[in-house]
C-alpha cells in the first residue's frame, strides 16, 4: 500500500522485486496452455520423360503447409487460440519461392467489432474467421541463367549429326587432341586482355508481398508492394549495385538505396546513399581489408536528419 502526500488516503500498488531487472517481469496471470501443430510436405510422382527412365520421377508440390493453435486450460473464455495456416513452394527450377500463410479465429465479433467467448458458427457464420492473410514472392534472376557453354553446344550438335543423343547419357566427346591439363594459370594468359563490356555479370532479386487484415471487419490491404534488389559488375573488380520498391497502397517509392563498390586487391572502397525519406544520408569507406589491419581505414558519412 501507498499512503497519499496527505495521509489521509491510501493505494494499493503492485509490486515485483523483479521490476528494472535485465530479465524483465514475469507475468502476473497463471497459465497452461497445450500447443497443437502439425507439418506436412506434399510430393507427387509423376512418368519421366526419359524413355530410358525405370522409375517414375518425383516432384515437390509443397515444400512445407502447417497448421498450429494452442488450448488455455487456465482460461475461463477465449480459451482457443487462433489456427496459424503456412505454407510454401518453389517454381522453375527452384529460382522461384512462393510462401503463404493465413489467421482463422474460431470466435465471433459483437457488434462493436469486440471479440466475445461464442464461436463463430454457432452466431451464424462459418467455422472460421479471416482475420489476416499474406502471400510472398522471391524471383532471382543473373546473367548466369542465360549463358550457354559453346563448347558443350557443338558436342551436341556433332552427336546428333552422327545419329547420337542430345544429351550426356552414354557420355561426354572428348577431344583427344588436346590432351593438356586444366589448371588455374590458363585463365591468367598475358597480353591484351579482351573487352570486358561484352559480357557484364548481373543479378537481380524480385519480392512481392501482399498482406490482408480483417481482425475487426476492417477488410482491407494493409501492405501491398514490389520490392526489387539489382548488381552490375561493370569490371572484374567495379561493381554498382541498387534496391528500391513500389508501395501500391501508400503511391510511392519504398526504401531505396544506391551502392558502389571498388576492390582495390588488398584495399576496399565503398559508397552507399539513400537519396530520400526519413533515413537519407550517404556513407563513404576505404580501409584495408586484412582483419590484422583493418583499423588502417577512413570513412565519412552523412547521419539522416534529426526528427522529434
């Protein structure tokens, strides 16, 4: 109890010898709970093109679908919790990720849009309410993808002229006229060096997300965007790289950023900006990149604006 500055009133405060601890306070309610989920991977077999093939070829539908929700025994209402649905997969040679995931809650609303301890069915709805929802999508693409290797093209195009396969079933052509090892030290040939522009190493990264709230019948789109995340090397040792996206609820760029990257062999140079919002600045760096060295650096930023 706290007695008041005139004396004459009292409060009850609570108290915990635990408050401003590093481990917080503990909860102040009694509870038991019993976790209930199950994982589920969804495969399929499917016949094989290959006519030599003996077994049918297995391919992945759903890389993972659980369902999760947890039962209060201390609770004397609302003692369900809501079921937890994710799931994922992968398209295109795996290049391509595709995850979901939704809220069902087993209870209904009042009419002021409150949660109350009557299931949903039993006010004349369905079993289950929407209560969120959200899909994700991650597409990569590189250079890498479209580069064909001639060599292995004009071994294929010598075994079909010569009533062979197109593939490497009964082996690989080997050129026995060229009978020297690989190593190394051939790719580091002196002399001129070819044109570096004629084949630029890149990468780009799409993400879509999406995310549907209707806790309290609201029903809208809380989040709707394309996110995108791109490199170019314009030499072996300069590379330029960018991140931005597309908000389509707010009308606008999300968080963007330009980087730029020199190596200089034992040497590093970099420079990051963000042009716009609340986190604009830049940041300039070169230092060595030896871990026993690296305290040999100088770096220079601008910090983002002071907001109150």
């Amino acid at each position: 109890e706290v007695v008041s500055a005139d004396g004459l009133t009292t409060e009850d405060v609570e108290y915990t010898r635990f408050e401003g601890s590093i481990y917080g306070v503990p909860g102040k309610t009694y509870s038991s709970s019993i976790g209930i989920a199950i994982s589920n991977n969804f495969e399929a077999k499917v016949k094989d093109r290959d006519s030599t093939a003996t077994e049918a070829k297995k391919i992945t539908l759903l890389n993972n679908l659980n369902f999760s929700t947890a039962y209060n025994l201390a609770g004397d209402s609302l003692q369900w919790s809501p079921l937890r649905i994710t799931g994922g997969t992968q398209f295109f040679d795996n290049k391509m990720s595709v995850n979901f995931g939704m809220t069902l809650d087993p209870y209904a609303l009042d009419n002021n849009n409150n949660k109350i301890n009557t299931f949903n069915i039993d006010n004349g709805g369905s079993l289950f309410r929407l209560t969120s929802a959200n899909l994700t999508m991650n597409y990569t693409l590189s250079s890498q993808l479209f580069k064909k290797d001639t060599s292995d093209e004009r071994s294929k195009e010598e075994n079909l002229r010569s009533g062979g396969r197109d593939d490497d079933l009964f082996g690989r052509a080997q050129d026995f006229s060229d009978s020297r090892f690989r190593t190394d030290d051939d790719d580091e040939e002196e002399g001129p060096l070819e044109l570096y522009n004629s084949k630029l190493p890149w990468s780009l990264q799409l993400a879509y997300a999406i995310n549907y709230t209707n806790a309290r019948r609201e029903s809208t789109i809380s989040s709707h965007s394309l996110m995108f995340s791109g490199d170019i090397e314009l030499s072996p040792r300069w590379s330029v790289g960018a991140s931005s996206g597309y908000d389509f609820k707010n009308k606008g760029f999300t968080y963007t950023q330009f980087r730029f990257e020199r190596d200089l062999l034992s040497w590093r140079m970099s420079f990051s900006w963000i042009p716009f919002s609340s986190r604009s600045s830049w940041y300039f760096f070169i230092g060595i990149k030896s871990s026993l060295l690296k305290d040999l650096k100088y770096d220079k930023r601008r910090e983002p604006d002071q907001r109150l």
